[in-house]
C-alpha cells in the first residue's frame, strides 16, 4: 500500500509520473487551492469505494483525505442479502471521517482485510492559494501553468490509456448529431413538453407503482420517501426524477442533466413553484455521494415519475428507468446562489429501453462525438465545455460562472453545448442492484422468519404487471391486477413473540427499569394486577395494569386470546392511508400497522369503517369483558359510558403506532388497552403547543396557543412571555420577536433538553392493560407505541358519544356480552356452561 507514504505533494507528483494511470485511476479536485490532484489509485482500482479530501482542521492547509477501499463486489453481495431496507454498501460516511489522532495508526495499516474497508489517510501542505488572473477558456493544448502541467501530464496518460479522448475542437464536435438529439447547433436547456404532446413509450415498465411508499417498501434500491436521492452512508444508489423547475436542465432517453435538490423554497411570486434560496456545498450529503459515485463508477438507477421530464409518456406514478452513469458533475449559479449539477448517461446504450418513444425509431449510439474541455487559467483545472460558451465551472474559483470578458454570466440565457449532450461513452462501471425486484419465494424463507418480518409486510413486487404492492392486508397481497400471495403465518406463542425479524432494526431489549417516567406512580394491587397509577394532570390518569404469567394462563386469558386472535376467521387488519390522502396519490403513506374496528365508528377509523359488535369473533367479545372490568375495578369508567367500540391494532416485526391523540369530540374521557403478544413501548409526551414557549425558537415560529402548561421546565419564563403576549396584542411578529430574544431563559428554552421529551414510557407487556382517564390527557398530551418484537394486538375500547353517530349506524355498537363471562380481575374465566355444570 504505498498510498499511504506519500506524505508529500512532491511524492505525490512523482508517484502519479511513475504509475500507470489507469481509467480506473481516481482524481479528486482540490479546488480550494486552484489545483487538480490527479491521482492512481494505490491498489486495484476495481476495490475502490470512495474518496473524500478536505482541508484539515489543523491548519486548514494540509490536505487530509480518506479513501475506502475493499473487496467491493463482496461487501455488495453481503449488503445485498440482507433485509430491506438494509442496502448497505459499506459505510464511506462514518469510515471517510478519520480524526487526526487516527491518522499515525491508519499509516501502519497494511493490506486489505478480506471483504472490508480500509482507510487511507494523507497529509500535504499545500501551496498558499494562487493570486487570481483574469480567465480565460481555452482548449487544452495552450500552454499550462505549474499546477496545471502535473495534471496535464497526468491527463494526457489518462487519455493515452483507457478513457476516451478527452478533447476535440469544438466545430467537429458541432459537425455531428447525437443519436437521440435532433439539435445540430446549441442544445436548448430542457423545453418543457405538454405530457399531452408526449408520445406513448414503445413498451412498459418493468417496476412501478402509483405510490412513492409502494416502490419504497417493494424495491432494494429505492428508499427515499421524500429526498430525490438515495444514498444510503453516502453511497448514491438510485434517484427519482421528477419535474426540474430551476433553469438548464435535460431530459431526453440517453442523457440526463439535472441538479441535486434542497436549497430551494417556495417562490412567493409563482404558486406552486420553487426558488433556489440557499447554496449547494461540498459538505452537502447529496454533493459527497454524487461525486463518490462518478470517481467509483458506480451506475445509478433513475426512476422517473409522472412528472418527469422525459420526452415520452409516463404511463404511472413512478416507473423505474433503467441504469446510468454520472459523466460529469460542475457548479452553476442559481439565482445567485451556488447549484451541483450532473450528467447522466444510460449505461446499455445499445439496447431500447421501454420507455423510448412509440414514434422514434432507435439508433445505435455514436460514440465518435466528445466534447471539448477547457482549461481555466485561474484554477487549473481542465473543465468540458457545457454551454455554447465555455466557463468555468468550478464554484471555488474566482473565474466561476464568468464570461470570457470576466462578467457574471448574470441572466443571459444559456445553452447546453450540443457535443456536451450528445457525447456518448462506453460505461465500464458497476451494477450493484438489478432493476427487477425478487420475487417472494416461500420456500425459501423460513416461516416463522418471514411471515412477521419487516420484509415480510413490506412490498411484493407482482409479477404478471410489474406494480409495486404494500402489503395493505394483514393475510397477504393483492394487486389491483387481481394477482394474489397469501402468507401461511405460524401461530406463536406470546413467549416466541419478543424477537424482532427486521436485521436492520435498532430494538435494545428493555426492561422495566430502563423505562423511565418524569412523573411517579402510585402503586396499588387489585386481584392479581400490579396496578401502577400515574397522576399525569389534576383528575388524568394514566394506569397501567401488569399481568402476569398465572393471569395470562387463566381460561380465555390473555394465552387463549393471543392464539384466537392470530387463528380468528373473518377479521380484516388492514393498513390504513395516514391523513386525508387520496388512496391513489402518489404521496399517500400507509401506517405501519394494520387495523380493524369493531362497534361504532368514530373519526380515526371512518374512512376504513367498522364491523357491530354483534358479527366480532369470539377474542375481541373476550378482551371487551376484560377491558371493561379494569375500567370500572380502577374506578376510573363512568358506568353511563360503556364501551361501545374497539379497536384491534396489529403489529409485527417494526411495527408502530406514531405520535397521536385520541381527543375526539366524539369520544367519552376512558380509554381501556389490552396487549397481546410481544412488548410494546407506549411512550407520553406533551404536545408542543403546549409545552412549548409562544415562540418556538427552532422554527422561529409562535406557537398556537398561548398556554403553559404547570410543572413544565422553565415554567415562570414561559409564562411571562404568554403574559407579554396578550398584553400586547397588536405586536407585529417582528416586535415579538425582537421582545422574547431579548428575555432571560429564551436561550435554555431552545435547549432541546428541555424540549418536548417523552415525559412517561411504559413497558406494555402480553396480557397488561392501559387505561387512559381523562379528556385533558387527550387535549395535552399525545402518545405512541412501538411494537418490541415480531407479533403484537392491542385491543382498544372507547365510549362513542351516542349523539355524535348517525342514528342508522347506532345498532353497530351493541353489545350482547350474555355469551361471555364476565371477567373480576382474579378468578379464571370459565365459559357460561362450564361455570353452570
Ligand atoms: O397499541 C396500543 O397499545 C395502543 C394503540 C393506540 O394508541 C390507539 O389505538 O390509539
């Protein structure tokens, strides 16, 4: 690894003179300094991950770079094997950050461990920063300066080997047209086409689907839910293209301009239209893993939704392309503001994709048209030329985004140099991820694993059509196609339940005494419960009642009831969509776990609806007879109000219940919980609103209500600033802000220590029951549960106001319960016939 001894610029120089510089050979730009590094890689090319350099912290001088490396085809296989959404390449993010003190041990590393990373470090004082001359664009063969002859040295081997060449005089490269690219001159940036005016693709998609969360749960390689990216530990895998509404981009089959996303906000001039409003970095996460993917080589997979500017129709929501290659990364300005940009290429150039037009005929790919380069005089550093005039494009120089007379490109439009967009190259890079997804095949996962897995209720990816499918039903999938996969699940034991089937998952196992409360419980026995009261408002309680093995043994106990329910015929968990989101809309998101309610509606379940009481099956009658013995043996259930509906939640390998509230008008002040299954972690937290300050100093934004709740931290402080605020109630927001920055403790307040943490966490196991009390928990405080293991049922009664429901629907919430035997808490629960006898 004689990478690791050049320490100096000097050796580096004549490392890179000695070598062979191959195409696999990485190059980093130290643009800060206005110099290129051109670099060999210092082992098999084919090993290399990637490379970060940065100025060290030390003197802001040295040049400190980190390059992982490693068997790479082995650590994919193995990232590969493993559970969604586990698609870990190896991690350049953590790896590639290496503290100086680490620096002497990384240089005794020797060899590469089988199948993993290592690190290389190297440190080199660099040149103070050259004194900046006017620019200048010129083709490669005019005279370099120092810094830039090393790197034209090391260019001209580069381009002897393997890359194509790298420059051409800019008129031959006009002389030829590109394959898919009709312009002969300058190539317009992008013009938006009408999708009416599009044509139909010749074939069809191999993947898609209607939702961003079905492709998300179905395919390896995409698992973005609101970033266009997806680069897990900075490794750029696959990136969803949709509409690009900033200036100069393209879209065509072959080739791909776009712009790394965020920065941007919405233009209050335009509605529904974005503005560039804050400066791209290199410290951005998008900008280090675009760029780790052109020095790896890496292909990356476009998906293209509806929106997408491809010159073609897209027939779904979200369809996934094909491969391509990054060719070239530069900067631009935006608005003032500084923007990555990148060129993608489509790695199989020689083979129709689906989604070529129905109205063009394919043509082979030209790989005789390059694109000139030119070398700025500033910075060195050799650059293609993008547009019909060439910049720099280097945001670290002060040539950057200059005209040959040395003025801001400003708002002169601009457009693509047609060689630039019709260049083509051979891809030699890797594919780490095939577009087309497994398909489930039983036999090859074992049961028990799979049934409850996070895999296992994710995606399926169908087949006959191609959709991506959540799994939205607790016994299987269907596709809207008609096709169907049935999941055979084993029945568990509560004890088989405490072990999560998601590799990826970050489930510590707790006990009760790593579960802490901000607010004490009074302790109490009634039968055999353990009975935990916690005072959490003046008359709110929150209870919680412990089970235990002899209670979860007893006749239709929580054991019997935990089988009936997996074995029960005829009940329908299903998935619901989370907000008021059309079923079909590309963003609607399911929940991540399955319900089915039983007696009257309310507004939570309304959209799903809900089964009387008098069709439930025999476990939900059972847990309604316990539920409502402990509301009324903890005096907490108003006999006025029975339970006239509940919810059966389930939940397995992941699965949750995110932050809400069951504040429904239509709701009576009890709320009774029996777990199933596996440990659960039903965590309490006040509501920003109001334990909040007014002024929220994160978002920098009021807080609806001005009100504080008691006991909360920095109680007095808060208080004052509510005072304030309704003593003044025509202050502008400026004037309140100016006002509350000003006060004592508005900085503590911001410390997100005393923050909107959880202020109780109970540890729910099989067979414990919760019972919430009061409306002001409700109104105050918001909770949510996470499931501990791989198969859990929360059954949940409430009292539906009477009132609040439509009369026709009243007869849903009757309970005959005759059948059933009441339940006191200590004695078994025989059947009705069976005490008789
Ligand atoms: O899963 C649970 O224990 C409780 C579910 C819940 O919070 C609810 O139904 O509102």
């Amino acid at each position: 690894m004689d990478g690791i001894t050049l320490r100096t610029w000097e050796g580096l120089v004549a490392h890179a003179a000695q070598h062979g510089w191959t195409k696999g050979a990485f190059y980093t730009k130290i643009s800060e300094y206005g110099m290129q590094y051109l670099m060999p890689a210092p082992f098999n090319s084919e090993e290399l991950v990637s490379v970060n350099l940065s100025p060290s912290p030390r003197n802001g001088q040295d040049v400190y770079m980190s390059a992982i490396t490693g068997n790479v085809s082995a650590i994919w296989n193995h990232a590969q094997v493993s559970s969604r959404p586990c698609i870990s390449p190896p991690d350049c993010a953590s790896h590639g950050q290496v503290s100086l003190s680490q620096e002497e041990d990384m240089e005794n590393a020797s060899g590469i461990p089988e199948g993993q990373v290592l690190i290389t470090t190297i440190l080199k004082t660099l040149p103070h920063r050259p004194k900046v001359n006017p620019v200048s664009a010129k083709v490669s063969t005019s005279a370099p300066d120092t810094s830039a002859s090393i790197v034209k040295d090391i260019a001209a081997k580069m381009k002897e080997s393997t890359l194509p060449p790298a420059t051409i005089a800019p008129q031959n490269a006009r002389k030829r047209k590109a394959a898919d690219n009709d312009a002969s001159g300058p190539v317009s940036a992008f013009k938006r086409q009408m999708s009416t005016d599009k044509a139909k693709p010749c074939g069809r998609p191999l993947v898609w689907s209607n939702r961003r969360q079905e492709l998300c749960e179905t395919v390896s390689y995409y698992n973005s839910y609101e970033a266009s990216w997806c680069h897990p530990k900075g490794n750029a895998i696959s990136m969803l293209i949709s509409e690009d509404q900033s200036p100069r981009s393209y879209a065509e089959i072959d080739v791909v301009i776009t712009r790394a996303t965020g920065g941007m906000t919405e233009d209050p001039k335009r509605k529904g239209f974005r503005i560039q409003n804050k400066s791209h970095t290199d410290a951005d996460l998008t900008v280090r893993a675009v760029k780790n993917a052109k020095l790896s080589g890496q292909a990356i997979i476009l998906i293209g939704s509806s929106k997408c500017e491809m010159p073609v129709l897209m027939p779904h929501n979200f369809q996934v392309l094909e491969h391509y290659w990054i060719t070239d990364t530069w900067w631009e300005k935006i608005n003032g503001f500084n923007v990555f940009k990148y060129r993608f290429e489509r790695c199989d150039l020689s083979i129709q994709p689906w989604y070529m037009p129905s109205n063009k005929d394919f043509r082979a790919p030209d790989f005789s048209v390059t694109c000139n380069v030119g070398l700025c005089k500033k910075c060195g550093i050799e650059q293609p030329q993008v547009y019909q005039v060439w910049l720099c494009l280097n945001h670290l120089c002060d040539a950057f985004w200059k005209l040959p007379n040395g003025k801001d490109v400003g708002k002169m439009s601009l457009e693509f140099n047609s060689a630039f967009v019709s260049k083509r190259s051979h891809f030699t890079g890797m594919k780490n991820f095939d577009i087309q997804p497994e398909t489930f095949q039983p036999a090859n996962h074992q049961a028990l694993q799979f049934a409850f897995s996070r895999d296992g209720w994710l995606g399926f990816w169908c087949n006959q059509c191609g959709k991506c499918c959540s799994r939205e039903d607790w016994v299987g999938w269907t596709c809207t196609c008609g096709n169907t996969y049935r999941i055979s699940a084993p029945v568990l034991r509560a004890e088989e339940t405490d072990v999560s089937f998601n590799e990826n998952s970050q489930l510590i196992p707790l006990s009760p005494k790593s579960v802490t409360s901000k607010i004490t419980a009074q302790s109490d026995m009634i039968g055999k419960y353990k009975v935990d009261y916690y005072p959490v408002m003046e008359n709110q309680w929150i209870i919680h009642l412990h089970s235990t093995p002899e209670i979860n043994a007893q006749t239709n106990g929580p054991d019997q009831l935990f089988k009936e329910m997996q074995e029960a015929r005829g009940m329908r968990l299903l998935r619901r969509i989370n907000g008021k989101v059309a079923t079909n809309a590309p963003t609607a998101a399911l929940t991540r776990h399955f319900a089915e309610n039983y007696g009257l509606h309310y507004n939570y379940i309304v959209a799903q609806g809900s089964t009387p009481f008098s069709s439930a099956p025999a476990p939900v009658c059972h847990a309604l007879q316990r539920l409502i013995w402990a509301g009324t043996a903890t005096e907490m259930m108003d006999i006025s109000k029975p339970f006239n509906e509940l919810l059966v939640v389930g939940y397995m390998s992941d699965g949750r219940m995110g932050y809400h509230d069951d504040g429904e008008v239509s709701l009576g002040p009890t709320i009774s919980t029996l777990s199933l299954g596996c440990q659960a972690l039903m965590k309490f937290r006040y509501k920003k609103k109001y334990y909040s300050p007014p002024l929220d100093m994160k978002s920098n934004k009021f807080v609806s209500e001005s009100f504080v709740l008691s006991g909360v931290p920095l109680e007095q402080e808060r208080n004052d600033q509510v005072k304030w605020e309704k003593s003044h109630p025509n202050a502008t927001l400026v004037e309140k802000r100016t006002h509350f920055k000003g006060l004592p403790g508005v900085k503590k307040q911001a410390d997100s220590k005393l923050m909107h943490r959880d202020s109780l966490q109970l540890l729910l196991s099989h067979g414990d029951m919760v019972i919430m009390h009061g409306a002001d928990i409700q109104k105050y405080m918001e909770h949510q549960v996470e499931a501990r293991g791989c198969l859990r049922f929360a059954l949940t009664s409430r009292h539906v106001l009477s009132h609040m429901v439509n009369p026709a629907d009243l007869y849903m919430g009757d309970v005959d319960l005759s059948a059933y035997p009441e339940y006191d808490g200590s004695k078994d629960c025989m059947p009705v016939e069976e005490k008789d006898s």
